[in-house]
C-alpha cells in the first residue's frame, strides 16, 4: 500500500520585497521577464535570468523526482507557496499542475493551496486556478489598516483585500484563508481588533495569525539594529495574541495550532502534515523535503538549483545517498518539537510506535520539568489518552517549551 505525500512548490517571485520579509524570494522587472535577487549573503545578487527559465527547471524537477517516488506514494496535498505565486502568469500554475498529475499518483480528493496577495490576485487568475484543480487560496492580507499595510511594505489596500476575498467567493473558492500579522511597530490594539472583526466578517476559512519576527536581512532588519524600529514587550505581545485568540474562537473558529484557527473541516492539511511527523517532498529552489527517512533543502543559489533539478532517476538515487540522515535522538526531537505546536499535542504511543521507546525512557530528566510547567498551567501530560499538549497559555511559552526537546 502506497504511503500519502505532501508536495510543496516554491515560486519564489514578488513584485516588490516587504519590509519585513525575510523569505527566499526574487523581485520581477515590469514585463516579468527578468527578476533580480533582493539579498547581501547569496552569491547571485544582481544576476538576472527568466522567470520562463526557472519554471523549465521546475518541471525538469518535478518530472525527475516523479520517476523515483510515483511508485512508492499518493499525493494528497500541494501547497504552491513562495514568493507570490500569483504574481506570476496563470499559464505558468496550470502547466505547473498539468506535470504534477502527469508524473505523480495524485489523490482524487487532494488538497491543493496556493498561496497570493490581492494586488496581484485577478478573475482570470482565480477562474484558472480553479479550471486547474486549485481548491484553497491562501490571501497574504496581513492587516485591514491602509497605514499599516504601508508601512509593511505592501502593495495593496484594505479595499483592494476585501474585494479579492470577495470574489474568491462570488467565483467558488470554497476554502479560504489569510494570513494576519500582528505586534507591527507601533501598532494600538484597536487596529489590531479592527483587523480580527473585519476578518471575521468576511467569512473565511481559516486564519493565519503570526506576530512580526524581525529576519535578518530585511529592512525591518536594519531599521531594528539602528535602533528606529522597536518591538512590543512580552507583556503586550501577550495582549495582543490573547485578542486573536478570543476573538477568533468566540467567532467559532477552532484554535488547531499555535497560530492557526480554521472553522471545522477547513484546517491546512498540507502545514498538518508538517506538524505531525508526515513525508513531504519540496520542489523548487530552497525548498525542503521529509522523505524516505531523509532530510534536506533544495540548493539556494540559482545556478546550483538548475544543477540539481535536472538530476536524473539513476543521479538523483546517488545524490540522496549523500545526503546526511538525522539521528534517532534528533527525529525524536523534532517529532515532539512539531507535535507540541498542535493543539492535540504530542501522540505518546505512535511516539512508541515509531521508536520503539516510551517517552519516559527517552526523556526521564524531562518529567520533572513537564510536571512543573502542568503546575503552572501550560501544559497537561494526559497519561489515559496517552498525550503531552500545551494549553492555551502554554502557547504563549511555547518556543520556550519545545526548546527543551531539541
């Protein structure tokens, strides 16, 4: 019996770079044919070559990495991330789709994501992605404040996201998320609870609520190290997340993971599989996979990728051999790490399942710790369900937490 696979496909252009985006991401000249990389640590900056040219490679790789595991899985999520995806022409998606269900077994009820932002999200576009299979549209809004949104960088207004959300409906889009960003420089509560409200008001399916991390190598970055941009206290950040949290629950939305809520039946089975110990397969510039008991990341410099997409059956097997496999004690690591980032929480015996030890005999120095953090409220060790899972307010601690475990 053939085992379920996630593929992820990086499309890696944007119009413009966000102020605060940290990702590895191109930006297009105006007739799309050429992009240039916005970046100070990568050995290609200023070089330029097409978008055309990069998407040959991409279906070079997916035609490639085909051949070697059509027999062993079936496909039953695809996440077209980036990047923006809809930033490119729609003629790229479906060709892209088109090889997909050409070279992989490809499930009849897959879940296929892509994600985009308003400015760049058409009629022509949405009504091919449809035509092309796509079922869920992930809508990089971020904030319903045109002062933020300015000051993020981006490149459409509050108008602009609630028509595009609009008409993903009007046009059949019946899975629907977007992605919110809160704690921004100088952000008030009220802004953020306007942007919670309005939302929810639209009616979409799930929400991504994530706080601003500050990634080197952006603006925000250097603004940050300069010393003009700052970043809320513990204390206010907390006030922030617990607004989400309440808001978005009371509204009867189901708090699944840390920072994702969704209305029953509409989680991201693509990210769950992330999160729950699954194989995926990441196709396309720095992308990374989980497969076959092996690790790794696409190569990030261009000329490198183009290399390695068009490795062949017999190259690819003998690429794969070098690559370094974790230790049990790392896996072990990351499947706590990943679980415990879900509301559920960590599966004690498919945990014993899949190594072979009990939790206790992996981690007794652990059980002290656990059982302080259950004292303090966040967490619950359930020894009859045969679960370890943060509570809400162990959300809140959470990289603190599942730090101890990797």
């Amino acid at each position: 019996m053939k085992k379920t696979l996630g593929l992820y496909i990086h499309i890696p252009f944007c119009e413009r770079k966000c102020n605060y985006c940290g990702f590895l991401s191109f930006v297009m000249k105006e007739n799309n044919d050429n992009y240039f990389k916005l970046g100070e640590n990568d050995d290609i900056v200023g070089e330029t070559a097409s978008v055309k040219d990069y998407f040959d490679n991409l279906l070079k790789e997916i035609d490639n990495r085909g051949e070697y595991l059509r027999d062993k899985y079936v496909v039953d999520t695809i996440f077209i991330g980036g990047g923006t995806p809809s930033a490119v022409d729609e003629e790229y998606i479906e060709k892209l789709l088109k090889k997909i269900k050409l070279h992989y077994d490809v499930h009849e009820d897959v879940e296929i994501t892509i994600e985009a932002n308003p400015n760049s999200l058409t009629e022509k576009k949405i009504v091919s992605y449809k035509n092309a299979g796509i079922n869920r549209i992930s809508i990089g809004v971020q904030s319903f404040d045109d002062d933020e949104l300015r000051m993020l960088g981006r490149l459409h207004n509050e108008e602009m996201a609630i028509d595009k959300i609009n008409l993903c409906r009007k046009l059949g889009i019946e899975n629907l998320s977007v992605d919110l960003i809160f704690d921004l420089p100088d952000q008030k509560f009220e802004s953020w609870h306007r942007t919670l409200i309005k939302a929810i008001s639209l009616g979409v399916d799930h929400i991504s609520a994530y706080s601003l991390q500050i990634e080197e190598g952006t603006k925000f970055y250097r603004e940050f190290k300069m010393g003009s941009l700052s970043t809320a206290d513990d204390e206010k950040l907390r006030k922030f997340y617990d607004l989400a949290v309440n808001e978005l629950t009371d509204a009867g939305y189901d708090h699944y993971e840390i920072s994702n809520f969704s209305k029953i039946g509409k989680e991201s089975g693509h990210n769950i599989k992330y999160w729950k110990y699954e194989e995926y397969l990441g196709i396309g510039i720095g992308a990374s996979s989980y497969i076959l008991n092996k690790r790794w990341e696409n190569p990030k410099a261009y000329s490198d990728y183009g290399k390695y997409s068009n490795l062949d059956l017999e190259d690819f097997d003998m690429w794969l051999n070098g690559v370094k496999e974790n230790s049990e004690e790392e896996e072990m690591g990351i499947f706590i790490f990943t679980a415990l980032r879900m509301k559920e929480g960590v599966n004690l015996r498919e945990f014993k399942k899949i190594f072979g030890k009990s939790f206790g005999e992996v981690y007794p120095d652990k059980l002290d710790y656990i059982k302080k953090e259950a004292e303090k409220g966040n967490c619950i060790l359930d020894c009859s369900e045969k679960r370890l899972f943060l509570t809400e307010n162990g959300f809140l601690k959470s990289n603190d937490i599942m730090c101890e475990f990797v």
